[in-house]
C-alpha cells in the first residue's frame, strides 16, 4: 500500500465515524446511596504487631485531628482517619518512602535563600525524621500557646492552625518549615 492509498483508507474511516451515531454512556439508575463501611473493607495493616513508625499514641491522635479535618467524613464516605490513611502513612514511613530512598538527601543546602531542587525545598532529613520532628514541634506549639494537646484542640483552633501553617504564618521552630509540612502532612506520604 503506497501513501496515497493509506490516505484514502484514512480519510474514509474518519468520515464513516463523522456519520455514525454518537455513542453515549447509559446512566445508571438504582445505584445505593448509602455507602457505608463495612468491616472487610476497613484498612487492616501490614504488620502483626501495631505501629511500625508512628508508635507514639499521641502523635497518631493529633495526625487523626488534622487528617480528620482536612478530609472529615461525611454521608458519602469516611474520614481520612476511618479510610486508613495513618495505617497507610506509617506503612510509607517504615519503608522507602520513610528513609529517603529516592531522594538527595545531601550537602550543598543553602538556608539563606531557601534553596529549591526541581521546585521542591531540599532537605537533609528523610521524609521519616521529619514527620516525627514536625509532630513534636505541633505538640510543643499547642502546649505553649493553649496548654493543651493539639488533638484536644476545638475544630475553630485546628483550622485556624491549619489555614496559617499552609500560609507558612505558624512557627513551629528552627527545625521545621511549617508550609513545607502542611503540604507534607495534607498529602498523606506523596
């Protein structure tokens, strides 16, 4: 078959599909509106033996608050919390992910002016030891400014927490970027 040929060929196939019937998706009726959880689709964890990483009861609990605001559950479906994304963030953490595996966790870093690798801030810390030091330093800014747990913190408080932290406008300390770890923490192990 020569180009003309193979042309015509073409041509004719897109005018046969330029005339035929648009085909359209059907729409579903009686599909339940109720979609609730059952206990064999509930999130069960790798491990035999609990917690690999976020073996802390108290960061688990203030990772349950702000998971369970940013994703809350509602008559469609589960919380973050009740989908299982901590049982899925401390199965990341505990492997590859966690250690940094992938990354280039090695000097030059420039602080003075934030160096940026690839549109991301470089750090020198895998993913694991930054979660744990961020969780410590959210637990020390809400012992100080409210004397209390951030878990224990009302849902007006953990928004408004949130809504600074990802405008970076919470200062969690020298060792943690705050924006950096809300965008870590609102993408649950990316």
């Amino acid at each position: 078959m020569n180009r003309r040929e193979a042309l015509f060929s073409l041509s004719g196939i897109v005018a046969s599909l330029a005339v035929a019937p648009q085909l359209r998706a059907k729409e579903l009726h009686n599909v339940p509106l109720e979609t609730q959880l059952s206990a064999d689709h509930l999130p069960q964890p790798a491990w035999q033996d609990g917690y690999q990483v976020l073996t802390n009861p108290l960061d688990r609990q203030n990772l349950q608050a702000i998971f369970d605001r940013l994703i809350p559950a509602d008559k469609l479906g589960p919380s973050a919390t009740e989908a299982g994304c901590i049982e899925f963030l401390d199965n990341q953490l505990a492997g590859d992910y966690g250690s940094g595996a992938a990354l280039y966790l090695q000097a030059p870093l420039h602080p003075e002016n934030e160096e940026k690798i690839m549109g991301s801030p470089q750090f020198l810390s895998a993913p694991k030891e930054r979660y744990l030091t961020g969780l410590k330093a959210l637990e020390n800014w809400a012992q100080k400014k409210y004397q209390s747990s951030f878990h224990a913190l009302n849902t007006e408080q953990v928004d408004d927490f949130l809504t600074k932290m990802e405008d970076g406008k919470i200062d969690l300390g020298a060792d943690v970027n705050s924006q950096a770890f809300f965008g870590f923490i609102a993408h649950c192990g990316r």
